[in-house]
C-alpha cells in the first residue's frame, strides 16, 4: 500500500470485521444524495425537516458520513461494542496514527544536508570552553545559527519520540481488532521506516565518546575537596566553603547527564561558587578561576575513567519499556520517551540494535559505564542484562497476555441468550477505550442470579473465576422509565416547602416523612447535578445503584465512583422517628406504642464505625469528616433499623448523627406515615381525661382507615406483624367508642 493510499485513509477503507451489517440510527436531509449524520446535533445537518432511519453499517453508509461525524468517529452508544470500536478507529484513532508520522511534515521538514551541518555546528560548539558565563563576543550570525541547529535538534528528537509513541499506540490498538492486523501490516511498516530515520538523524546529535564520559562523571565517587585552598576565604568559613564546593560538585554531577550541557561545557558553573558576592569584592575572580579549574580537573578525571571501560566488551541489555497499565484510558496515556533525560535518550538512538520501536521490549549494546547507570537505581529506564535473545518483528508488541477481542454481544444489546461470558480482559478493554464507561452495571451469573455491580467488584469477582454476562449499563435504562430530567415544579409555597430536606409536617399531612423517600432522593440528586448531560446519566446511575443489595459493593471509594449527586439520592441523613416503635415509657422524651417495625426493621443504615470498642465515632458516609469523599466505601460498617432500636452503646458523631439512612421506598414510607398517625392517635387517647380534644367520628374512620393498610409489597407484611398492627387498631377503636359513648348527649 503506497504512502498516497495511507494519506487518504477514511473510515470506509476500514474493515469493519464482526461489526459489520450493525444497525445504526442515522440522520438525513429529504434527499438520496444527503449526506448521513449520526448525531442529530451535528452542525451540519441544516435541514429544518430531517430523516431518522435505522440502517446497517458497511462502506457505502461509512462513505455518505459526513465528514464531521466520521471524524469523532461516533455512531454506537457509548461503552457498546460498536461504540468502542467506531471511536478507537476514527479519525482521532488508529487512522490519525495510520495516517501520521510516515514521512516528514509539510510544514517541518528538513533536509540530510541540514541535520548534519547542525550537528557539526552543535559538536564544535559543545567542544568550545570559552563561555564564562558573562557577556559573550560572538558573532550574531554565529549565535543565531546556533539557535536554529538547537531548534532543529529538539525537533528531531520530539518527532522521534512521537513517532515512536504513535506506532506503539497504533499496534495497541490493533490488539483489540485482530481482524484489521493484516490491513494495516503495510502502514505501520512505513511508520517503522520513518521513524528509523528519525532516529538515525537524531543520532548524528549524539557523541557516543561524550555519552561514556557522562556516565563516568555520574558514577564518580566524590573526590576530596580543598577547602583549606586559600582561593576559596572569600567564601566565608571553613563550614560554608565545604558546603559551596560540596553543592559545586553535586551540580557538576546533575548537569553531566544532560547530553546538550556535558562536562565539556560545564565551565560556567564556575559561576554559581560566588554568587551572592559583590563583583567587585576582593578575591571573588580568584575564587571562581579555582572553581574553574577544580571543574576541569573532575572532567578530566570522568575521561580518564571511560577511555579503558569505552574499549571493553559491550554488554547486552533488555529495556523494558513502560507501558501504561491495562485498564488506563487512552486520554490520559503519555508516552514514556517525554520523560527521560537528554542523556537516555541518547543512549537510545545509539545503541538500540533492535529496529523495530513498536515493541515494549527494546535490545541495547552499550559500553560497560553505560550499561552500569541504566542497571542502577538512578535509571530512568528500567533495564536487566539481556537473555540473548532477540523478539522477532512479528512478536512485537505481544508481550503478556492478549488483550479482549471487542466484538458484538458482550457490550451490546443483542438477546440475552446470545450474549457472550464477559471476562477480565473484556473490563480492561473498556476502561481503556471508553473513558466515559458505565459505572454500574445489572449483570446475571447461574451462582449470583441478577446483582448491581460496579467495574471494580465486576473485576475483582473476574479474577476468582466468576462466570457471567453484562445485562445492561447505566445508560441502557430507557428514558421512559427514569422519567423527565427537571423536578416536578409545586408553586405552592407550603408544598414546596415540605420538599425540602428535614422540614417538619403534621403527622396526618400527605407530605409528612417525604424527606426520607425515593422521590425526594430523585430531586435531590437533579438539584446538585449541574451539567445538562450529566443529568439523564445521574438519573440512570441513581436507578441501577438503588438495585444494589449492599452499597458497599458498589466501591465508590475507588476512582471512577458514582456522583456524589447520586449518594445524596441513595441515602439521607434525616433522622427517621421511632417513637411509635419503642415500648412505653421506654423514652425520657415520650411513650411509645410498641408497634411493630414491619417493612422498616431491614432499613439500612451505613456508618464510619458501628463498634463502640474501636476509637472513633460514628460518622455518617455522607459527612465530610468521614472519608476523602462523601460516599459508602467498602470498610464502613452496615446496620439496621432494628439494630439501631436493640442497642443503646452507639457512639456517633453529634454533628451528622452517626449514620446515613438508605432511603424509604414508597411501601416503607408508607407504613412510616400510617405508623406515625395510629401513634398519634393514640397519645391522643391516652391523654383525654373524659373530654375528647377531637371529634371522636373522625378518630374512629382514621382508625377504620388504618385498619385496612396494607403494603405495595406483602411479603413485607409478616403474619405476627400484621396482627400486632391489627390487635392495636382494635384496641384504640374501642377506646375511642368509649370516650364516644361518656360524651354522647343524653
């Protein structure tokens, strides 16, 4: 394949593998020739009456994308499949690196002739130890032709290093669609080629003599130093020229591995000795001649140590290239060249004797000094003495285990029974090629049945051989089911009130308790969600987490944890009422009715710490004293209600009070709201001393009505439950038929 036909490289010369025939949704203007669009927002679909159509993905649909949809390489969902695969090859993918750094830029390009005059340059005047750090005589052109041969040196070596950076992220990608491998074989051998001219020109920047010196400069043992040199008084005492000539060498030694600045221009450091001292302070340029010639004789010992190891046997060393761990997404990788000094990089395009830089496993034979830095711990390469074999071209990039085939019915929305087992390598795949990845997912596995699980648990379960499909991410939930994005608006001013947290109503009042319900939950996570996008997604997120038996499972304290947003919809920190719970006259502040806790006694409550033995209060996950971030982690402690009526040794936080409330769902709520009115009820009754405060009809039908309460769900309603409830009716009914018998007119 010639370099024109990689320059114009679109997304239907790409093969699209298992996903071809995909559906895709697509939009149009009225008009066979229109041009497809895969985002109904797309800037350039101007027509006022638009087409939607559904239709299968291969070249001819690929070809009618318009150009700005086929550049961000959308058209599936993300965190599907196709989605995946779509963006990972369009135009800021796998064909922007097809496409780049195969021959030499239109608008930076040089010449051979160019490179090597400005090595020579760049070599005669690294050679040159006139500097002396003061105003220099030379010539304008000179100091100017200096500045391009520099300019043109960090060029080279930048587009080297993001030449290599781009094959390797290239054959990275490639690993998750083998079946586009043998198509691109063409390609990445033109970037391979250029980028060994690359090299080969950045290596004409190299002196490999001055490389050995460097090393030996770096390795040399500090030698002893003349303090007591009368040269050096005007420094101060004994103490403060030891530390100048200390800091002086431990200088010396830094700038020696910088391969532009090596011991042959370091005279200016001669400088720095007396800095701080006034220029014309008697015996300052005595001082810093003898610091000149202190930095001399340092160098000349570093060349008196390279010149017998330089012409030693070379030893062979494998590099092991760092690679950004699997998992990390693809926005956040940088390329490990950025951040090795001048030094190693220079050993690099010197000795590296293996052609191919895609690999992560690189091959040097280096001099015997060169070979000890990069197997010291001062190394910015990890290396180790090699085995002797060289990775074959086609080996490379193959280093452990290969990475998850993306292919349809694993992410996607294909039937059930179709679905493939996710695995290990399957996650990793989609942290790295979905930044904006689902954080929860409904998954069903023959051990578990149907569980809410997050990436991380999804993972940790996969390492122990957990077998079993994904069912749905947080974004699959269709919209019909979530409901609208906005709070439903009440402009009544005490209606809207009673929607806000902790606001206290009448016991008998529709909107008592609301505070602690699911609704509530829903307005409060749309009230702290304040990107437009953000909120249909909190809102999916908010419904699959409420799915989540435990909500320490969903890991939140790991990165990539659900919204804080959506905590506040799952939990509250209002303080549920457990008067009509308790006993009576088991409470300083009021009788109890002993009712039963029915649907409320599993309630969950998370807490810092629940154990009253282990120092700390109890916070609340919510509290930002708690932990680094408001949410449930994986070592905070869960009760329940019933927990929290049978123990009275809790210490808890008086500012947050101790715990998080899961929210009610509508069955509990409801049996909080009739729980709280039949207590009511009965305070009132018990109180009365022969005169009723109430009509005693009305009290009668309210108990009439309570009578016949039942939950959403029943098996929340157990028999012995049920019949407190009912044994509790029927004796404040006949209180209140009495109080209406004494007071009936005779």
């Amino acid at each position: 394949m010639g370099d024109s036909v990689g320059s114009e490289l679109t997304m239907a010369d790409v093969p699209l593998g298992p996903f071809g025939g995909s559906l895709i949704t697509v939009y149009s203007a009225k008009s066979k020739a229109a041009k497809l669009h895969v985002s109904r927002q797309c800037r350039q679909l101007r027509a006022s009456d638009v087409m939607t159509a559904k239709v299968s993905l291969d070249e001819a649909v690929l070809r009618r994308l318009c150009t700005r949809c086929a550049a961000r390489g959308t058209g599936g969902r993300p965190g599907t499949g196709l989605g995946m695969f779509l963006l990972a090859i369009g135009e800021t993918g796998l064909l922007c690196h097809l496409r780049s750094y195969r021959e030499p830029d239109e608008d930076e390009c040089w010449t051979d002739h160019e490179v090597r005059a400005a090595a020579e340059l760049l070599r005669a005047e690294q050679g040159f130890d006139g500097h002396d750090g003061e105003d220099e005589a030379d010539d304008a052109s000179l100091r100017e032709a200096r500045e391009e041969a520099e300019n043109l040196r960090g060029l080279i070596f930048a587009h080297w290093c993001g030449a290599r950076g781009s094959l390797l992220e290239a054959r990275a990608l490639l690993t998750y669609f083998p079946w586009l491998e043998e198509w691109a074989k063409p390609l990445l051998r033109i970037k391979a080629r250029y980028l060994e001219t690359l090299r080969a020109q950045a290596a004409r920047f190299v002196d490999r003599e001055e490389l050995v010196v460097a090393a030996a400069a770096m390795a040399l043992p500090m030698p002893e130093l003349p303090c007591a040199d009368p040269a050096f008084a005007v420094l101060g005492g004994n103490s403060r020229v030891s530390s100048a000539l200390v800091r002086l060498w431990h200088r010396w030694q830094s700038t020696a591995g910088r391969l532009w600045e090596g011991p042959g221009a370091c005279a200016y450091l001669s400088c720095e000795i007396v800095r701080g001292i006034r220029s014309s302070q008697k015996g300052r340029g005595a001082a810093r001649a003898e610091a000149a010639r202190l930095i001399e004789s340092w160098e000349g010992l570093a060349r008196a140590a390279a010149v017998p190891l330089d012409r030693a046997p070379k030893r062979r060393l494998t590099a092991h290239v760092p690679h950004a761990s699997v998992g990390t997404p693809r926005h956040v990788v940088t390329d490990f060249l950025e951040g090795l000094d001048e030094w190693t990089l220079g050993v690099l395009v010197m000795w590296a004797v293996q052609l191919e830089w895609g690999s992560g496993v690189l091959t040097l034979e280096v001099p015997y000094l060169v070979a000890e830095r990069l197997l010291g711990p001062a190394s910015g390469l990890p290396c180790s003495p090699a085995d002797g074999t060289v990775d074959s071209p086609e080996h490379e990039g193959r280093t452990g285990s290969e990475p998850g085939r993306l292919r349809p019915g694993v992410f996607d929305d294909t039937p059930v029974f179709d679905r493939c087992p996710v695995t290990l390598d399957h996650i990793r795949a989609l942290r790295t090629l979905a930044p904006t990845a689902d954080p929860l997912y409904l998954v069903f596995s023959a051990s578990g049945g149907a569980e809410v699980l997050s990436l991380n648990t999804l993972e940790r379960r996969l390492t122990k051989g957990w077998l079993g499909v994904l069912i749905a991410g947080a974004s699959d939930l269709p919209a019909s089911v979530i409901g609208p994005e906005e709070p439903e608006h009440n402009h009544e001013p005490e209606v809207r009130a009673t929607q806000l947290p902790g606001r206290g109503r009448d016991v008998h009042d529709p909107h008592f308790g609301e505070s602690l319900g699911l609704a509530e939950g829903r307005h409060r996570t749309l009230r702290q969600t304040y990107g437009t996008e953000d909120r249909q997604l909190n809102l999916r997120v908010l419904a699959l987490a409420r799915g989540a038996h435990d909500l320490r499972s969903l890991d939140a304290g790991r990165s990539g944890g659900l919204p804080i947003a959506v905590w506040h919809g799952l939990l509250t920190e209002d303080r549920l009422n457990l008067a009509p719970f308790r006993k009576p006259g088991s409470h300083r502040w009021g009788s109890g009715s002993a009712l039963p806790l029915g649907p409320l006694a599993a309630v969950q409550l998370y807490t810092t710490n629940a154990n009253p033995l282990i120092e700390g209060k109890g916070h609340s996950p919510l509290c930002w004293h708690a932990h680094d971030s408001a949410a449930v982690v994986r070592g905070d402690d869960l009760l329940a209600v019933a927990d929290l009526m049978a123990r009275t040794d809790f210490d808890w936080c008086s500012k947050c009070g101790g715990y998080a409330l899961r929210r009610l769902t509508d069955s509990q709520l409801s049996y909080y709201r009739a729980a709280h009115r039949l207590h009511d009820v009965k305070e009132r009754l018990d109180s009365q001393t022969g005169v009723p405060d109430s009509d005693p009809s009305a009290v009668i039908a309210c108990l009439d009505e309570l009578a016949t309460w039942q939950p959403v769900d029943e098996a929340e309603w157990c028999s012995s439950d049920s019949w407190q409830w009912q044994e509790t009716v029927r004796e404040l009914t006949r209180m209140a038929a009495r109080s209406h018998a004494v007071t009936r007119p005779s």
